[in-house]
C-alpha cells in the first residue's frame, strides 16, 4: 500500500478504496505477467531450436539435443499448469474434506518429501513434532500448507543453515502450534507488505513463484486456523500456524 493512498485532504474513501484495489489488481498482473511470460518464453525458444535442427536430415545429435529440449518444454508446460493451480486454489479453493488427523504424522509427510530438496542445498531440517496431535483438517491441504512454509524456509535460509520444524502440543482447550523457523535474512518493509500477495517474491526473477506463503495462508484461512510470519530477534523469519484442537475454532 502506497503511502499516498490514504493522505490527508485525499479523495473520499470509496475513491481511495477504489484506488488501492487498482493498484493491488496492477501488482497482481504484474507479477502473474512476468512469471508466466519466463516459461512461455522457454517453451518458444526451445520450439524455435528443436524446428532448425529438424530441418532436413537431422543427425543422430541433433534428435537427442531435441529430445532434451522436449524435456524442458515438457517441464515448463508443467509449471505453467502449476501456476494456474495456485491461483485458482487461491480464487476458489475447494471446501476441505476434514476429518481427524493426526498433525505431526502430516507434517513429517511434508518434510519427508522435502529431504532431498534440503539436502540439495545442504540444508539441515531440525524436526521436533509432539505426537498425538489431533486436528479437524484436510490431509492433502494440511500436507500443502506444512510443504510450503518448510519450503519457503529452506529456500531462504543459506548454505549450511538449518531449518527448525516444531510442533508444540497445547491444553486442548487451545490451539496446537506448528513453528517452522529459518536462518534467512528475514523481511524488510516491502517483503511484510506484499507477504501474503499471489506471485509477490523477495527473491530475485526467476527463483520461485512467490506464491507459497499466499496458498498456506489461504489453506490455514480455510481451516480456521491463523498464520503469522515475523522477523526473530536473532535473525531469520519464523512462520507460526496456530491450529484449533479437534472440534474446536480459532
């Protein structure tokens, strides 16, 4: 939000209103335009490139130098489709098919499947999960939200960092918290303002879609449970979901 949009003497507050939803649907396209337009422009690169060697007799090389770039327009495509998914789960998410879960077990899930990608960056996952944990929630959902915040941790933290994932069983008249915590830079300014915003990313072009930390907040919103994301005194960002006990709303 722009430090002009709610100025003294300014327009009246449905223009300001107004005005500010222009502004965020601008950011929006922004975003979604420019992460789109990265592979879109690799898949017709690569065409362009596999239709030349194609031309005429091609060798022996030149059909396995396609078939690589096949590979590529393949994954591009897939994350095209992906990008779509996220926004319409963001749009108009499904209602989630609750039942009693077990929260510790969903999120060893999630980090589990995230392993190879820490370790890849070297990365030391620091899990401690109080079990018997129980919640009303979707499995698939709650296995979403749990990856995407450990996954936007590990790709903030550096080499050789350690991202620490906790659960912490409460009174069950309150909410279980799950605490994922990095050893990144942490946010600035901008990074707080646009941090739950589809597409935003502090990142650089290209390194991610900026939309993992939107989707978690979505999938807690849904299952009436409460995300917040703050700077640590000691450095790093740490992402805490306070999740109702079984039967039990935020």
């Amino acid at each position: 939000m722009s430090e002009n949009e709610f100025r003294p003497g300014g327009n009246d507050f449905e223009d300001r209103l107004r005005a500010a939803k222009l502004e965020a649907l601008a950011e929006f396209a922004a975003g979604a335009g420019h992460e789109i337009n990265n592979p879109l422009a690799t898949i017709l690169g690569r065409v362009e490139r596999a239709l030349r060697r194609l031309d005429g007799a091609p060798s022996a090389g030149a059909l396995n130098e396609t078939r690589r770039d096949l590979r590529i327009i393949a994954g591009q495509a897939q994350r095209i489709r992906d990008m779509i998914g996220d926004l319409m789960l963001f749009a108009r998410p499904p209602a989630p098919h609750r039942e009693r879960l077990d929260l510790g077990e969903a999120v060893r899930s999630a980090c589990g499947s995230l392993a190879t990608f820490a370790a890849e960056r070297a990365i030391v996952l620091d899990v401690d999960l109080a079990p018997g944990v129980i919640v009303d929630a979707d499995p698939v959902q709650t296995r979403v939200l749990a990856s995407e915040l450990i996954r936007n941790a590990i790709e903030a933290s550096p080499a050789g960092g350690a991202v620490s994932v906790s659960l912490r069983a409460a009174d069950p008249s309150l909410a279980a918290q799950l605490l994922v915590v990095d050893a990144g830079p942490g946010l600035g300014p901008e990074d707080v303002e646009h941090l739950f915003d589809p597409f935003y990313s502090g990142r650089p072009a290209g390194r991610g879609l900026g939309f993992g930390l939107c989707k978690a907040w979505r999938i807690a919103e849904l299952h009436d449970a409460r995300l917040t994301v703050a700077n640590r005194p000691a450095g790093g960002m740490e992402a805490s979901v306070d999740w109702p006990a079984a039967g039990r709303s935020a």
